[in-house]
C-alpha cells in the first residue's frame, strides 16, 4: 500500500486496526485521512470484502464518502489475518467488542481472544510493536489482564512489545466528525518509547493530547461516558417537572447549558438513552466500584432512572392517545437516535414492547435502521409481545394510524407534511425527542404532544402558597 504523501516530518508508522465495527472503522478512516497509513483486520469476512471494495455494513452520517475515498487513496487496506497485520503495522489498535456481561461486569472474552490471536501472531517476531488497547475496559484491565496475558502467548517482554491505553470518546451519529477532529486525545502509557510513537501517529490531528498511565486513562473514560449519562439523566428528571409545571425542556436547558460550568451538549430530553455504551459503561464501573468496597450510590442509580424515563415516554403516548387498546400506532425512528443505524439498546424495544403489550398494532419505520430492528426484535428473549409491521415508507406507517410516536429524530420527520396528517385516522403526533420545529407544531393539521413540554393551563400546577414574610 502506499505511504501517503512525502513531508518533512519522518515517516509515521503504519497504523493497524483490529476490529472494524462502528469504532474500529471511524478510528481507521480516521488516521488514514490524516494521511497515517493504516491497515484493518476484521474477523468477519463478508465485512472485510465489502470495505475493500469501499462499502459499508453500517450507516453513520458521512462514513460512505470518507471509506471510499481513503480506499481509492491506498491509505486504508484490509488484510485477512493478524499475521498480515502485525507485519505491516507498528502501532496496532484493538477496537474489539466488549459486552455487557451478566451481572453488568464487561464480557472481556473477545479481547481475551482477540489478544491471544495476535500474541500468536506476534510470537517469534523482532521489531517493537505497540499495542494499544482502545476498547472500552474497566480501569486497570490494559495493564493486569491484557499486557500479561499479550506477553505470555506472545513470548516477548517490554523491550520489544509496548502495551497502552487509549479509549475512544466518539459518539455515533457524529462518529466521522468525532473521529477526525476529536476534542483531546487520551492516551496512557508507562514508558517513552509508547508516548512518542503515539504522538506520531496523532501528529496531524488537531487536538490536545492528553497523557497519562493506562489506568488514569481507563478511568477517564468510563468517568466521561457516566457523566454524560448523568447529564441526559438530569435533563430528563427536569423534563417531567417541565411538562406538569407548563413550560419547554429545551428551553429551560438552554438557559442552564448557557452557563459554562454546565455546557449544553447532552441536555436533551427524551424517552432514555440508548446505544451500545452508556448503560454497559455505567454499570460496569458501577460494578467495579461494588466489588472494590467502594460506595458510589449516585452511579448506582443511573441505570434505573434511565428505565423509569422510557417508562414514563410509554405512558405520555398512552396518555395522549387516550387509551391503546385496538388503536394503531406509527413508531417512527428505531435507532437508539438519528443518524446512525445502530439499534443497540435503543428505547424503541421497550416502548415497543409496552405499547404493544397495552393493546396496539405497531407500524415501525426507521430511514436507515428497519434490518436491524427487525434482527433484534426477533432475538427478544421467548415470550415477548409480538406483532410489528415493517414499513419501509413513513406514508405506510401513517396509514390509518391513531397516533404517532417520534422515537429519534430523524430530518425526514422534522419537516411533518401535511398530507401525512391526512393519511392518518387521528392525527397525533407524540413527539419523544421535540423533533418537530416550534413553527409546525401549532399549524392545525395535526395535535402535537411533546416530552418535556407542558401544555398551557392543562394539568400543569402552580406552586403553593408560602407564608409571606
Ligand atoms: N460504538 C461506539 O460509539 C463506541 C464509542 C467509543 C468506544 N466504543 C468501544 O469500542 C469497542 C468496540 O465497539 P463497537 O461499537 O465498534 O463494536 P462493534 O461490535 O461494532 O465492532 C467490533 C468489531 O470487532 C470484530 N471482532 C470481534 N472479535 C474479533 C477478533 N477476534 N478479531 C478481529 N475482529 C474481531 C467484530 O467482527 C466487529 O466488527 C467497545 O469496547 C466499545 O465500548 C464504542
């Protein structure tokens, strides 16, 4: 594969990526448009064969121009084992899957077996290799489970095998811009030799490096994905006063994000968060701390009042709706948000579930996340409430319906024609996520309900005289 372009800094390293998931793929098209060459090995074949053709298995906002451009560029390769990767990169990243376990522990069983399979592939060989472990683990996991464990299978030692941290902030839906242009960059390492070799590879990146041990790095990670937690947590414990008080939740959370200590990013109400990280990061470091003897009764508490806010979104519709008993609802938007086509935890399922479970024919549609929903909602555990119908246009999902309910905010929704109204047997639309722009709201071709917004003198309350001093 080719370099890149000659420039007056030394050559960088060739980057490796193991694992070209959702992360792994923004991670790799990353370095290779900071033009870092860089390699990636995916277990899976069918996936390998489509990137190197310069297709995608996911949907993420601006991923297909970038991989096909850095395909065509010869920056980013894929190779077909770790044995191919460990010969071309120096600087290998692992971007492999790390799970919710059972009782909300990580799953470190595919890393385990990621790092053994390239501790086989790095046994025997000479030139100094990084690994740099980019998964999310719990603190202490890069030092005392992976770097011992890559030695042993490996059969070589610190003077040719560097071990490192460096955990990934990206959010999906901003995955491509997050990758490119990250706020900082952290990085752990115990020696010399790692900090220099990762500042090269990150050298034409705009951002701040931050260094630290592989430990402090782990913790910064899980730290920053339960206080985004925490700040959506917030928004949504607000929202609820909001809607019985009479008043916008994105107005009130625009008057306290403009406050600098507070900042407004993650202050937006909704029916909980979903996606592949929040829940999972929050309960195993909640897990951690458990099993440290460390109390930390605020983390606890996340995970639960992020299930009675999708509870609470269930009973809005039910509200509004007046009753689902034989009525037909529209579910627009499966994806845990807009822009991606990841349905990991999202709270469509359990809105599903609970709409369906009171009564009502669901008809679900989602611009790019229909497949996956449908996979998912087919691995259910047994038992389960049934009977979706997929709707590939938003006009079918309309059809008939007595309500619908916006689960994630997708721009096709947000421009709400008035001929969908017409199409629908009542036309309601309970908005979870305030997608509609104030200026539709109020048009008079639909009745709008929205989570988070009191209705002007309906069910709202004024607050109880005091004794006046
Ligand atoms: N998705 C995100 O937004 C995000 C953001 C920050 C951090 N992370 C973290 O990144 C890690 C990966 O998450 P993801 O969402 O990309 O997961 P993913 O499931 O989309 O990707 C993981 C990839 O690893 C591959 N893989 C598994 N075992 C392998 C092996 N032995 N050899 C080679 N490839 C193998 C899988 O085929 C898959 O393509 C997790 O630790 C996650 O917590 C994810």
């Amino acid at each position: 594969m080719a370099h890149g372009r000659r420039t007056r800094n030394p050559p960088r390293p060739v980057v490796g990526i193991a694992g070209l998931g959702y992360m792994g793929l923004a991670t790799a098209l990353a370095f290779a448009h900071r033009r870092v060459p860089t390699v990636g090995y995916d277990i899976r074949p069918e996936l390998r064969q489509r990137l190197r053709s310069g297709r995608s298995l996911i949907y993420e906002k601006g991923l297909l121009p970038l991989l096909r451009s850095e395909v065509r560029s010869h920056r980013f390769g894929v190779v077909d084992g770790w044995t191919e990767l460990v010969r071309q990169a120096t600087v290998i990243f692992l971007c492999l899957p790390s799970p919710r376990g059972p009782t909300g522990r990580i799953d470190l069983g595919p890393i385990e077996q990621g790092v053994r399979e390239l501790g086989g592939a790095l046994r025997g060989g000479t030139e100094f290799r990084l690994v740099v472990m980019k998964s999310t683990v719990v603190p202490g996991t890069t030092e005392s489970i992976v770097r011992p464990l890559l030695e042993q299978v490996a059969g070589r030692d610190s003077a040719t095998l560097g071990v490192a941290s460096n955990p990934e902030f990206l959010a999906e839906g901003s995955m491509v811009h997050d990758a490119l242009d990250p706020e900082r960059i952290v990085v752990g390492v115990s020696g010399t030799r790692e900090a220099r070799l990762l500042r090269s590879v990150y050298r034409d990146f705009p951002s701040p490096l931050v260094v630290l041990t592989p430990t402090e790095a782990e913790l910064v990670k899980y730290s920053s994905n339960a206080f985004l937690a925490l700040k959506v947590t917030f928004a949504n414990e607000i929202s609820r006063v909001a809607e019985r008080v009479g008043g916008d939740i994105d107005r009130v959370m625009d008057g306290v994000g403009r406050d600098s200590r507070v900042g407004p990013k993650f202050l937006s109400a909704g029916p909980g968060f979903g996606g592949s990280c929040f829940e999972k990061d929050v309960a195993a470091l909640t897990e951690r701390a458990r099993e440290l003897g460390v109390p930390v009764p605020l983390l606890g508490q996340l995970v639960p009042a992020n299930g009675a806010q999708t509870r609470h979104a269930a009973d809005l519709v039910r509200e509004a709706v007046g009753g689902l008993e034989g009525t037909s609802i529209a579910l627009l938007g499966l994806a845990f948000k807009a822009g991606t086509d990841d349905v990991r935890e999202s709270r469509a399922v359990p809105i599903a579930e609970e709409l369906v479970r009171a009564g009502a024919t669901l008809r679900v549609h989602d611009p790019a996340a229909l497949d996956n929903f449908r996979t998912i909602w087919g691995q259910r555990e047994p038992g389960g409430p049934d009977g979706l119908v997929f709707c590939t246009t938003v006009e079918e999902a309309l059809d008939q319906a007595d309500a619908a309910v916006i689960q994630a905010a997708w721009p096709a929704y947000r421009r709400w024609l008035p001929r969908w109204s017409r199409l629908m047997r009542r036309p309601l639309v309970v908005d979870l996520r305030r997608a509609l722009p104030e200026r539709l709201r109020h048009r008079g071709d639909f009745e709008w309900v929205g989570l988070g917004v009191g209705r002007a003198g309906e069910g709202t309350q004024a607050p109880a005289r005091g004794p006046v001093p």
